[in-house]
C-alpha cells in the first residue's frame, strides 16, 4: 500500500510540475524588418504598399534599435519588449516595445512569425498600421 501511495504521489507531482510549467515567450523580433504596407491615413491615389527594396527598415540587434526611413538613418537607441495583449483595430498586440534614444517612445506591435504590425494609435483616430516582412 505505500508503494501505491508513494507512486501515486509522485505521478501527481510529476504531472503538476508539468502543467504549471510557463511557456517562454520568445519575441523573435531581432533581425531586419522592411515596411510592406500602412493603414490608416490614406491619401486618394497613393498605393499603401510598398515593393521590396524600398528602404523603409526596422532593425533589432541585442537591445539595439535602428529605423531607416529611405536607407537613411532616421533614429536609433536602446530598446525593451514585453508581453501586452490589447485589443488594437481589428487585431490584437501580443508585446509592448520601448524604444530609448533621446525620449522613451511605447509602442504595441503584434509579432507573429515574419510579419510585424507596429500601432501608433488607433485607425479610426487618424492612427496607423505598419506591417513589415522579415528580410
């Protein structure tokens, strides 16, 4: 009988280091992402989409940033991601991203596999919506 009871005590402890063990969110943001698409503030007549090759680029190295607007260096500094889920536009945000150079600017993005979504506000208040592909 304490055979039994030791083995079923141990299964039961197994199973729930198992069940409760957290899920590592990784973010897989590092790397470079060129802008493919915006949302909101559309002008008459101007694709919102953008070719391959345009220039427009988000890159992540360490917990380094760099945003490039045309190949030219348009701001750079330090940055931190965390796990933020809020409902944006017709999708979700699944991080937080800071970025820190002079100022500390919160962004929310939604990370899903090689397609970034940056939020600067909400579409229906003159916000946008960036989409990136991985390079």
């Amino acid at each position: 009988m304490k055979k039994i009871l030791t083995l079923s005590f141990s299964l039961l402890l197994i199973f729930s280091l198992i069940s409760c063990k957290k899920k590592e969110q990784e973010s897989n943001l590092q790397g470079s992402w060129e802008l493919r698409r915006i949302e909101g503030i559309q002008v008459a007549g101007v694709d919102p989409n953008f070719k391959s090759g345009n220039g427009n680029v988000l890159k992540f190295n360490g917990n380094n940033y760099e945003w490039y607007n045309e190949n030219k260096l348009q701001s750079s500094g330090t940055f931190t991601i965390q796990p933020d889920v809020r409902p944006i536009n017709n999708l979700k945000s699944n991080y937080s991203l800071t970025l820190s150079n002079d100022n500390q600017i919160q962004l929310y993005i939604h990370l899903e596999g090689k397609k970034l979504v940056v939020f600067l506000g909400v579409i229906a208040a003159d916000g946008t919506e960036s989409h990136y592909e991985k390079q």
